[in-house]
C-alpha cells in the first residue's frame, strides 16, 4: 500500500520526452537535411520516433488505477531517479575524458551501465513482493529503466546541442571513417544520434527482462 504512494513520474517524464524531442528538433534544423544522414535519414527519425512512443506510453500507462500496476511504476521510478543519475553521470564523465583526449577505461563505463541495470531489477523486485506478481514486478523493471534512460538520452542529446565542432583527428584512418559519411562532424552527430536511440530502445528491453528474471526468481523463493 505504501509503494503505491510514490510518485509514478508521469508528467515529468512527459515534459523530459518533449524537451528531448525539442532538442532534437533544434539541432536538425533545417528538418529537410535530415534524409543525407545514414539510412536515408533514419539515424535523425529513430530518436524522434521513440520519443513520441515514449510519450503514448507514458500517457496511457501512467493514467491507470489499478493497485498493482501504480505500485509497480512507483517502486520503478525512484530507482530510476537513481539509475539514471549514473548514467547521466558516466555520460559526462566520457564526455570530460574525450575532451582531454583521454579515453576512460570500457570496464568503468560498462560497469556503470551494469549498476544501473540492476537498479532496474531491483525496482522489478520490489514491485513483485508488493503485489505478488511477477508480470507486474516486469512492469516495475520497464518504467524504472525508462526513467534512467530518458534522463541518459537528455545528456547525450543536450551534449551533442551544446558541443562544438570536434577536433580534427591526426589519424588518417579515423578521417577515412568520417568521410564515410560526410564528415567528422556529422560522424560525431550520428554517434551521439545512435548513442540516444540506443538507450531509449534498448534500455526498456533491459530492464523488461531483469525485472522479470529477479521477480521470477524472488516469486518461487516466497512460494
């Protein structure tokens, strides 16, 4: 009863999801540019596409009354808060690094990515011993990772507004991969486009299945 006190963070993750596609927007403009990047534009329409679906589902799920299901989402929201202050945190930490031309080490980013996850699944877990169901615990690992992953699309995007043209690398190889696709500049914005989908889509599916994993687990151990 007290999980379902918490806040479900409907609204604010609505407003996020606007401000991420208003980032996007900005930083495309001219919108009818966008079809010469990669996939005949798809790098720029899969971050929007998500956002907006990230929107419809927030909306619906958030409206609902049911006990269990506001239980689930508020047990997955602050962990989220959480989750996504690591990454958001990683994020700004590679960015600083990258800009000294220093590279940080792959088992340290990784890892924080991990202790997000599994905040997620934690969220998954709570939810499962507060209602006793293993599909709502699932639900409670989904809404946390699309909290954690909405805050982490939001640095990378408002990284990739605010960043100046990159340096011009000294390796030819490094030079020859961003004349593949225009440029190093534009290698740099269809990074930073793919690093954002990559959270937004991948992020749930995550948390999707460490939620119900450890809420699977946690439910034959009670019964």
């Amino acid at each position: 009863m007290g999980n379902s006190a918490q806040p479900i963070l409907r609204t604010p993750l609505i407003l996020l999801a606007i401000a991420n596609l208003t980032i996007l927007g900005m930083k495309l403009w001219p919108w009818q540019d966008v079809a010469n990047l990669p996939g005949n534009g798809t790098v720029g329409i899969d971050p929007a596409v998500c956002l907006v679906t990230y929107i419809g589902i927030v909306f619906l799920v958030g409206r609902t009354r049911q006990e269990n299901t506001r239980s689930a989402l508020g047990a997955g929201a602050l962990l989220g808060l959480l989750g996504g202050a690591i990454l958001v945190g990683g994020i700004l930490l590679k960015a600083q690094a990258v800009s000294q031309n220093s590279i940080p080490p792959v088992r340290w980013t990784n890892g924080l990515k991990i202790a997000a996850v599994l905040l997620w699944g934690i969220a998954g877990r709570r939810a499962t011993r507060a209602t006793g169901n293993s599909t709502i615990g699932m639900l409670g690992g989904t809404w946390s990772a699309m909290v954690s992953c909405l805050m982490a699309s939001t640095a990378v995007l408002a990284e990739m507004y605010y960043a100046g043209p990159p340096p011009v690398s000294q390796d030819l190889w490094k030079q020859y991969e961003g004349l593949a696709i225009g440029n190093v500049t534009t290698q740099a914005l269809v990074h930073s486009l793919n690093s954002a989908t990559g959270y937004l889509v991948i992020g749930p599916l995550a948390g999707c299945a460490i939620g119900f994993f450890l809420s699977s687990f946690g439910a034959s151990r009670k019964s």
